[in-house]
C-alpha cells in the first residue's frame, strides 16, 4: 500500500520531475541507512550496474507520472515480466516455457492499449504520449534489475543484494538527477512534506516492510501482494487529485494484473508438482 501511494504524492507537488526524482531520491537513501545497517557496505561492480538501472527506472517512472496518468505510468512500469522473456535466455540462459508465450501475448496486448487510447492532455496528465513511453522504459529499466538481481544471487556471495541495490539506486538517481534539478526557483510546504513522504514512507518505510515480511511469506504469495500496488495507485490518485484514466487504458492495467497472477500462479503450481 505503501508503493501504491506514489502517484498521488508525486502529481501533488508542484516540482518538475527531476526536482521529485532527486530529492525523493536522497531522502530515502538517508532513510535507508539509518533504517537498514545491511546497506552500509562497500559497492561492487554489479551492485553498482544493476543500482544504474534502477536509478533509471526510479528517473523514468517519477518523468512519466508527472506527463501521464498515474494508472498508465504503473500499469506500464508494470510490463517488466514481459521483458523479462527476452531478458532471462540470454543473460540468464533460462528458456522459455509455452505460458510464457502465453503470457507475452496477453501482456502484449494489454499493453497496446493504453497507446490506442487517445488521451488528451489535462492538468495532472500534460503529455500523455509521452509519458506513456517513459514508462515502457521504465519498465524495461525495472525488468534489468530484477534480472540484474538473479545474477548476482546466483554467485550467492551477497543475501542483501535487493536492499542494497535500492540504496545504491537512489545514491546515483539523486546524483544524475541533481544538476537538471537546479536551481530551486520556490518550493512550498506541500512540496516538501510530499518530498518526506515519498522518500520515508513510499520507498523507505515501504522495503523495510518488505525485506522483514519477505522471511515469512512464500515467493509466490509475496508476488500476489505487491500487485496491489498497480491496484491501488490510481485510486489514491484519483481521490487526492480527482484523476481518472481512460476506460481503455484501465481494461488494459487489467490484463496486465490478470495475466502476471495467472502466470505466476501456473509456475508456482509447476514447480510444486515438479517437487518429488
């Protein structure tokens, strides 16, 4: 629920896009290392990588909710798995499974709907066209650091490596984001009580939580819950700034939901029954 509330608090400021990915950025990595003492260690090279990509996704998905709705910047950070069917043969050497082909087409078209939809540009929502691109981005950036992640794990040198990667990734996006965020020309109370909130409570608060609950729920289970994120977001959105998303463009998050759980839901089952 917490992950979920970023859509409103971001379209709630009046700051520019780079201004909330910086500043949100270093707020949670302040958070983080006072909550988290895991994180405190030195960075290698992959942690650093895969911290780049998503310093990336954390630029891209706060870029893409300030130019399109909240629903249509989630729903299509949300198509990682899709990429993640590209992704895992080659650098993972997992193969493809027949759900997976299954689950590229529902994904796919799922996703070509919010790029039917012709939206017009209202004020939470100014370009939507291209923030729609931003978020496809975004959700390519996310898919290389859950890829990214398994990698590492493999050399099981680092148990820490999720927690860490999100520190690493909100040092360097406050960093990159640092220069075209300058110079602060005003900011009100608002802006800075909504900048607090997304770095404590939306990103910070929201992994602590999830790096304790992450012990004691099964992979699958854990993977259901966080789908309410995409869920709840635009309905946050909608009661704190009354915006609504094109009917199409909600069909499509649908499909996307619908088709995740239903893929997760089929490998989990596989590999239990696989299990002797």
């Amino acid at each position: 629920m917490l992950f979920s509330t970023g859509g409103a608090a971001i379209k709630y400021n009046s700051l520019t896009g780079w201004q909330v990915a910086c500043w949100r950025s270093i707020v949670a990595a302040v958070a983080l290392w006072i909550a988290l003492p895991a994180v405190r260690r030195r960075w290698t090279v992959p942690l650093f990588g895969v911290g780049c990509a998503y310093a990336v996704m954390l630029i891209l998905f706060v870029s893409a909710t300030k130019l399109t709705t909240a629903a249509n910047a989630i729903f299509l950070q949300s198509t990682a798995p899709l990429y993640l069917l590209f992704i895992g043969p080659v650098l993972l050497k997992e193969p493809l499974r027949k759900s997976d082909w299954l689950l590229m087409a529902a994904m796919g078209a799922g996703m070509s709907l919010f790029f039917v939809a012709a939206e017009p540009a209202v004020a939470t929502a100014p370009n939507p066209a291209l923030g729609n691109l931003l978020a496809v981005i975004s959700g390519l950036a996310w898919a290389i650091v859950v890829a990214g992640l398994r990698w590492v794990a493999r050399g099981g040198e680092d148990p820490h490596a999720a927690i860490s990667t999100v520190f690493a990734g909100n040092i360097i996006a406050f960093v990159a984001a640092l220069a075209p965020a300058l110079p602060m020309q005003s900011i009100e109370l608002r802006d800075v009580l909504a900048l607090l909130y997304l770095g404590t409570c939306q990103i910070a608060l929201a992994y602590v939580c999830l790096s304790k609950a992450i012990q004691h729920v099964p992979a699958f289970e854990a993977s259901v819950i966080i789908l309410v994120e995409p869920a709840l977001n635009p309905v946050w959105t909608w009661l704190v700034m009354g915006e609504q998303p094109a009917r199409l463009a909600m069909i499509g998050g649908a499909i996307l939901i619908v088709a995740t759980v239903i893929n997760g839901w089929w490998q989990n089952h596989a590999t239990v029954a696989s299990k002797p």
